[in-house]
C-alpha cells in the first residue's frame, strides 16, 4: 500500500495553502481551438501548477474529517490515491522537462502574466517559484486560456506534451473507482456508528470533495482530448460548441427506457413525451449532460412503475419539455409517479439516501460514476446537482404528494461561468 512520507505529507500542507484557480467553459473552448503546441505546453505548465493545489486541498481534508470518518480504510485509501497523484504531478516536470523548456516555461509564464495583470496587483508566491496573482487567481487563468500560434517549438516540446499527457491519464485511471471507495468509506462509518444517519457536516464534505473532483476529471479530461486532436465536428476536448437538446433529450429517454423495461420486465414501460426544437444548440459537455437527464429519467420511471405496477396496460407519461431563455437551458421533467412527502423532499439531496433496496456496493462494479441499473445507492439526485451546478445551472425539485414530481434543470447557456470550487 502506498504510504504518505513526512516529507510529502508537509509539501502537501504547504499546497494546500493556495487557492484554487476556476476555469470557466468558455475560456476552455477560447484555448482549445486549433492549439499548437505551444498552447498544449502551456496549459501542461497551468495543469502542473493547478492540479497538485488542488490534490492537496482533498488531502488535506480528508485527513480532517469529523467523527472519526478519516480513519475509515477506504477513505484512507482515497487520501493515498490523492496523495501518490500529487506527487506524481510536482515531481513530473523536474524529471521529464530540459533546461531548455524550463527556461522557455518561465518566459511564457512571466510574458502571460505582464498582459494580464494590471498594475500594482499584489502576487503570492507559488510553490514552484512563479507568480500567483492575490486576485482570485487572474495570472493562472489567463495563463492557461491564452493562445501561443505562429512560432516554431523545440521538438523536445512536443516529447514533454506526450509525456505529461500519459501521466495524467495514468493519474486519471488511478482514480476511476474514487466515488465508489468514498460511497464504500460512508458505510464503513454507518456501520461503526450503528446509525442509518450521515451527518449534515458530511454530506456537506461530500458535496465539496465531489464537486472538486469533477473539476479535476474535467481539466484532465479536456487536456487529454485536446492532445490526442480533433475527434469530432463542433467538438473542442470533450466540449461541444453546438450540442443538440432534442438529439441528447432522446438519447437520454432511450438509454432510461430500456434499463427500466430490462430491470421490471415489462414488453412497455411508459412513454416519455419530449417537447423540445429539433434546432435548439448550446456549448456544454455532452457527457456531463447525458449523466443528468439519464439519472433524472430513471427517477421518473421508477415512480410511475412503481405507483401503478409492473401490471399496469397503460402509464401516464412522463413529460421532458425544454426551454431556451437569454441566461438559460431549461428542462422540466414531469412525472405522475405518486410524488414525495413534504418531510422527505430534503432527502432526496443527500448521500446514501434512497427509496429502493439498497444494492450491494462493489468497487469495481463501475469505475467512474454511479450508473446503476435502476436504482440503490441514493447517487442519483446529488451528484446530478453537483454536474448543474459546475458550469453555472442548478437543479431543483419540486413535489406535489398523491400526484407527481417536476424536476427542473438550469444550464447556464452563457458559459462564462468559473468553477466553483470549494
């Protein structure tokens, strides 16, 4: 098992002394279109500065958790992960850069920050010797944005790009099975404490430690994309610059379809009426997209199967409307499925809270988020908020019970929106 030495557990505290730096959407796409690898080196340069702080503020608070939960084996298994990925990001660029490259790093760095900071703006110094700006961050972001075209690299450049780019997918990897082994770590804690409770401060460490970890899978998975090339048309990373409602909406209502029919048995569960534009775009990440309306639709579908019964020759439908405004993507889901009791409306946004048998939790079962079958782990309603709230949108819930519930998801259509970053 991979232990955290005196030595990097006190580089670790001294990381997790900066703040975090937020990236908004559209300053990924500004950067990603058509980069060389000039830009490429340079968001590694961003990458090897950001991610370890941000490593470092989980460590860190992973090892300060309440009521004992630190001290739960699988949460201290996903400190170790952070721990190891940490170091293998401030450790990478002494090893795999020349001294070529370290020179030219530090001249883009310093070039970067003259254009974008103004005059007389304090500065922190960063671990590694550059300027981290006292204004939320300004020099880093516009660091990592900005474009570098019409010069020639050193092929060295290109090697260094290669290899930061493994590294990240292997640090990437390593962490695949986190919100799994976090959701493992909770029950070890339930079961200590002989409750079925999670405490408030808990659930509120979940939502920040998950949060941050989809803003770290995030910036690698885009620079990952962006290294391999363009895949797709309309794409930038995994950012789509013109992502079509009704094409995901209907994707959606097909995936949640067939796992209900699947997993109750039915020759027809009910129908999902979608009210979208065939024309309606916007730039978001498909992917985080399709987690939503897949978990939401499954939500509905399980309500009215299972408020009229596997049984049931004809189910109310369930309605998915869509609406563009000047700020935001709206979506309403709207179902028939009994809805829920005023006292539990607040439950549905915690962790490990659910109405269904509970299914048993394994690791490997799936090694990225929560996709169950249908239902049981109580993953759902939060993390799906958490995808809403990243870019800028929420998503709220509103129940009337004896009839149904309406969900409704807000996507900023602006993007210009930072992370928010715990």
């Amino acid at each position: 098992m991979y232990r955290i030495s005196p030595q990097l557990s006190e580089k670790i505290k001294h990381f997790a002394t900066f703040p975090q730096t937020g990236v908004s959407l559209r300053q990924m796409v500004m950067f990603g279109q058509n980069p060389t690898q000039g830009t490429l080196f340079k968001a590694s340069q961003f990458l090897s500065e950001e991610l370890p702080i941000r490593l470092a503020h989980r460590v860190k608070e992973l090892e300060e958790l309440p009521h004992n939960l630190s001290d739960m084996p699988s949460i201290i298994r996903v400190k170790n992960w952070y721990a190891q990925s940490f170091q293998d990001l401030v450790e990478f660029p002494s090893k795999e850069m020349t001294p070529a490259l370290k020179d030219l790093a530090k001249s883009m760095n310093r070039q970067t920050e003259m254009q974008a900071l103004p005059e007389n703006s304090p500065n922190l110094a960063m671990p590694n010797g550059n300027n981290h700006t006292g204004r939320k961050g300004v020099s880093l972001s516009h660091r990592y944005h900005s474009a570098m075209d019409g010069q020639e690299w050193p092929g060295d450049m290109h090697t260094y790009n290669e290899k930061f780019t493994k590294m990240i997918e292997a640090v990437k990897r390593r962490h695949d099975p986190v919100v799994t082994t976090v959701a493992q770590g909770i029950l070890e804690f339930k079961q200590a404490k002989r409750s079925h409770l999670v405490d408030t401060d808990v659930q509120a460490f979940l939502d920040r430690f998950y949060m941050s970890r989809i803003g770290i899978r995030m910036l690698i998975g885009q620079h990952i994309a962006l290294n391999k090339g363009p895949s797709r048309k309309d794409y930038v990373g995994i950012i789509c610059t013109k992502t079509n409602l009704a094409d995901m909406a209907q994707e959606a209502i097909d995936n949640a379809k067939f796992i209900c029919e699947d997993y109750y048995g039915l020759f027809r569960g009910p129908e999902v009426h979608l009210h979208c534009k065939k024309d309606l775009e916007f730039m978001y990440v498909p992917s985080h997209l399709s987690h939503m309306l897949f978990e939401l639709l499954k939500n509905s579908l399980r309500a009215v199967v299972e408020q009229y019964g596997t049984e049931c020759d004809e189910y109310p439908p369930i309605k998915l409307i869509v609406a563009q405004g000047k700020e935001d993507i709206a979506i309403k889901i709207s179902d028939e499925g009994g809805g829920i009791p005023r006292s539990g409306v607040p439950l549905v946004w915690t962790y490990m809270y659910t109405t269904a048998p509970s299914q048993h939790l394994d690791p490997t079962f799936d090694k990225s988020d929560f996709k169950a079958p249908m239902a049981g782990f109580g993953y759902g309603l939060p993390i799906s908020r958490l995808y809403a709230r990243y870019f800028g949108g929420d998503l709220k819930l509103i129940s009337m019970e004896g009839y149904g519930t309406d969900v409704y998801l807000h996507l900023n259509r602006i993007s210009n929106s930072d992370e928010p970053l715990p």
